[in-house]
C-alpha cells in the first residue's frame, strides 16, 4: 500500500539526518496517515479512506467528506476519491433538479390562487 494521502496526494519525502558532527545520512519523512471512515452527506453512505491528519482537519474545517471533494483537484485525489467526487456531483444535480421542480410547482400555486 502506497504511502499517500487519498484526498490530499501528499506522499513520503526524502532529507538528511544531520548529527552533532554535521554527519548526513538519508532518511524519509512519512506523511501522518491514518486509516478513516468519512460520511458523505449528499449518498448516505460511509467510505474508507488512508488520509493524513492534516487531511482530515480540512475535510472538518470544510464542512464534510462532500464540500472537500467538490473543492479538491482532481490531480490530488486519489482514483477512489475520484470515483466518490463523481458521485457526489451527479447527487448534487439530481438533488437540485428535484428542488427547481418543486419551486416551479410551488410558484404555479401561488399564482393560480
């Protein structure tokens, strides 16, 4: 499993470890993954997702799972996260497409009363 975070892409990267001696040597900086289940408002369902605690502190900060994918770019999401925003999308248009229809229905009575 690769070491990267699902919604954000931020992946392990690499550095020196410096001694006292000023001695280098490589070492690997990982990315703080943590294993999640992520609530999406608009399907109604949970999805599991490897994301970074920074990550997770965006999804909060923005509102939920559906808000940060609609926001993200594609290139940063995963194929997963991907095929979720995909879906998002299309339950946010139906959604909205029900409501336009009760707003017309709603203004028809009003104006026939």
């Amino acid at each position: 499993m690769a070491r990267r975070c699902e919604l954000t892409g931020k992946v392990a990267q690499s550095g020196n470890n410096v001694s006292h001696a000023h001695n280098k040597s490589r070492r690997r900086f990982l990315p703080n993954l943590c294993d999640v289940t992520l609530m999406s408002d608009a399907l109604g369902r949970k999805f599991r997702l490897r994301v970074s605690a920074h990550a997770l502190r965006s999804v909060e900060h923005r509102g939920g799972l559906d808000a940060f994918l609609m926001k993200a770019r594609d290139s940063e999401l995963s194929q997963k996260a991907l095929r979720i925003k995909r879906q998002v999308g299309k339950a946010r248009a139906a959604a909205g497409e029900a409501e336009a229809a009760e707003a017309a229905e709603a203004a028809e009575e009003g104006a026939s009363a």
